[in-house]
C-alpha cells in the first residue's frame, strides 16, 4: 500500500481585492513544472515555472489557462538532478493572466519529505 501524505489546510477564498491571507511564508524559487487537468470534457497540459514555494502550495507562471477550483497533477522539475517530484493533487487557490496559485493537497511522503528539503535548502542555503 503506496503511503500518501494529505497537506489540507481550510479552504480560503480568494479575491483579487483581498488583503493576504497566506498562513506560511513563500520563497522565491525558479523551476521547470508540468501540469495537467481536465476542463470540461478536455484534458490539458501545462508547462511553466515555479515562481514561489511554501509548505502547502506554489506560485506558478504557466502557458495554459487555468481556473479557480481546479484540480491539477503537478510534476516539479527541482534543480536537484532527481527524478520530477510528483504531485498527485493539487487546487487552483487563485489566478492573475499566465500566474496562478495552487495548494499542495496529496503528494507522497518521500516526495513530500523531498519538497520540504528543497524549501528548507532554498530558504536557508546549502549546509
């Protein structure tokens, strides 16, 4: 049985005009990202960057629409010379033209472990 961890945190509407609500602070980061989902009756797929990280979500500037409510699958080309870290699923929070939002919901727990790292080195530095 493959172990899944599950990043829930409370739904938060988003509106362009609202003050921010962010509960954990984002780093700037800068990596490759593929993403798909399904928009109506047709599947799509998404490249683009990373362009912030936090324990529960990412910024992202794509070159495919995205809409609010959203689920996407999300491989994350980390600058680590690994395999992408695959996330299984995640929720379009908020989008801005190319930019949009997503919160992380379910990744597995080596995958999971291996994004935590990757924030903790870019926030902190190399040791």
């Amino acid at each position: 049985m493959k172990q899944v961890k599950h990043l829930r945190r409370p739904e938060i509407p988003y509106s362009s005009h609202s003050i921010e609500r962010r509960r954990m602070r984002r780093t700037r980061v800068s990596f490759g990202i593929m993403y798909s989902g399904i928009n109506g009756d047709d599947v799509f797929i998404g490249d683009g960057n990373a362009v912030d990280l936090s324990k529960g979500g990412l910024g992202i500037r794509g070159n495919c629409p995205v809409n609010v409510g959203m689920e996407l699958t999300l491989f994350l080309y980390l600058l680590d010379d690994e395999e992408p870290l695959f996330v299984s699923e995640a929720t379009v929070a908020w989008t801005a033209g190319s930019l949009f939002g997503v919160e992380v919901k379910e990744v597995s727990l080596q995958d999971g472990d291996r994004m935590l790292s990757f924030l903790h080195t870019q926030s902190v530095g190399p040791a």
